[in-house]
C-alpha cells in the first residue's frame, strides 16, 4: 500500500547556518534555539502551509469532550505543550466537577467533568496510564487516519505554497 505523508517547506536554519549549534549555555549546552539542532527551520510558505492544513483539521475532527467514545484516538497536549496522540480506554463523567462564578454575582455554576483515560503509550513502559479532565462542553482533537487523511492530503494538494505530498510504497505489515 502507499503511505502519504505531507513534507513541509524547510530552509537551512538562519541562526546557527545549519551547524544545529549555537552559543553555549549550561541549560542546553550549544544547541540552537532557532531550529532545537534540527538544522532546519520551516520557512514562511511552509510555516503557512503548516497553520492552513492544522485549521483544516481542527474544522472537521473537533468534538466535545463528551462525544469522546472508548477506542476513539485523540491528540492531548501535555504539560509543556507538546502534542501526543492517545487512544482513550474508558470515558468517565463526574457531576458538578467545575465551577465558574458568574460574572457580577456570587452565584457559581457548575458543569459535569468528563475523565478521558488513555491507553499506556507503547514506549513509556514504565509510565503510569494518564488522563485527562475537561468540563463538559470543552472540546477534544480527534486524530486523523485512514479516509479522513485522504482528505487531508487533497487538501494539502491545492495549497499551491510550502508543502509538497510524499508517497511512499510500504508493506501492509508495517500498518498491522
Ligand atoms: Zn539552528
């Protein structure tokens, strides 16, 4: 079968010329800042191109947290704000879990929670499950595969800037 994936538009990093290394300091040694020592940075079609295909995405894979079913994979950001795709285990609602004081008044109104609980991602094996906890009417990424990535990628097709489409001959074990 044929794997797609979108390549974005990279220059050699301006900052340190493509050395991934810059001035030394005790924290990060002499990686540089402008690149985290990949060398190359996006450039600004292909930062655009970027920002237009995750707006894509937002559009049609954005749902309440409540709408969240077992199974579903999901993309969570984690402290520091990094983003992982994880696929939920169990869905659990907890009453009046939130409270907002409305504006002008002593009155606090409170939403159920929804607890989303994640499969253990397969590397961190010695990593506890994680969660995560959101008031009912918040909204939750669902990770895009399959015919919904077709859609993507005919997207990404009529950007005319800053990412080109790769295809990729893989054997179907790969995807098992
Ligand atoms: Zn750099």
């Amino acid at each position: 079968m044929t794997k797609t994936t979108l390549i974005y538009e990279t220059q050699t990093c301006s900052r340190c010329l493509g050395s991934g290394h810059h001035s030394f300091n005790l924290r990060d040694g002499t990686i540089c800042y402008g690149c985290r020592g990949r060398k190359v940075q996006h450039t600004r079609a292909g930062t655009k191109a970027i920002e237009a295909v995750r707006a894509f995405i937002a559009a049609r894979h954005t749902v309440p947290v409540e709408a969240v079913l077992a199974g579903d994979r999901v993309r969570v950001t984690r402290l520091g704000g990094s983003i992982v795709t994880r696929t939920v285990v169990a869905t659990e609602r907890t009453p009046n879990s939130f409270g907002r004081r409305e504006s002008g008044s002593d009155e606090t109104v409170w939403t159920d929670g929804i607890t989303l609980t994640y499969a253990k991602p397969v590397p961190d094996q010695f990593g506890a499950y994680d969660s995560t906890t959101s008031p009912v009417g918040s909204t939750v990424l669902k990770s895009v595969s399959g015919a919904d990535w077709d859609e993507v990628v005919a997207y990404a097709r009529t950007l005319k800037k800053g990412v080109t489409v790769h295809e990729q001959e893989v054997a179907d074990a790969a995807h098992a």
